[in-house]
C-alpha cells in the first residue's frame, strides 16, 4: 500500500470519530472536505474536538500525551498525519483494524455529560 492510500484510509477511519461526535448522517459526512478546518465545516467546537481526540486515542491504545496540545491540522488530513507520524505502524493498523460499530461502542460507553 503506498503512502497516500494508507492516508486514505487513516482519513476515513478518522471520519467515523467525527461522525460518532457529533452524531452525523453519511449525507453530511460525505460533504466535509479533507483539506478544510473541521471545527468550521461542521460546528465541532473545542470540547467535541478534545473529545474526538481523546476517544482516537483511546482507540490506539495509548494515553493522551500530557504535553499534547494541537499541534496539528484540524483537518482530515492534518488528523490522519499526525496519526501516522507520531504512531508505529502496528498501533495505526489496530486503528484502522476497528468497525464502525466498534468505534460508536467506544463513544457510548463514555459519560455524557451533555446532560449535566
């Protein structure tokens, strides 16, 4: 597989975080662009982006980094990268190795707070 197609695939795993987030159709899923601030494409705001990076984090098996700020794009692209830059390929390919329902379990099992 060459680079591009392994960012492909990072992206689209990267897209079901969002999806799972915010709860979107695959209609709108479909709209967000790769190269486009996420947060401003659809309404992500800082608490929903923390809380996708968290759960693709989790989704590695590995913990937040304590000095990890956003250093990278919030773009599919700049997600992906990251993704593929700061982990070992083992770690991505258990990544990309999760269904979506997997993905969307992870995400129920957390607290809501939104009703608090």
């Amino acid at each position: 597989m060459n680079k591009n197609e392994f960012q492909l695939q990072v992206g689209n795993q990267v897209l079901l975080f969002i999806k799972g987030v915010l709860q979107l159709d695959q209609t709108r899923l479909e709209s967000i662009s790769w190269s486009e601030d996420i947060k401003s494409q659809v309404g992500l705001d800082s608490l929903r982006a923390f809380d996708m990076i968290v759960y693709i984090h989790e989704s590695l098996g590995v913990d937040l980094p304590e000095n990890m700020g956003l250093e990278f794009e919030m773009t599919i692209n700049g997600i992906a990268s990251y993704i593929i830059n700061q982990y070992d390929l083992e770690l991505v390919e258990a990544f990309l190795a999760k269904t979506e329902d997997e993905v969307l379990a992870l995400m129920s099992d957390e607290d809501d707070f939104d009703d608090l």
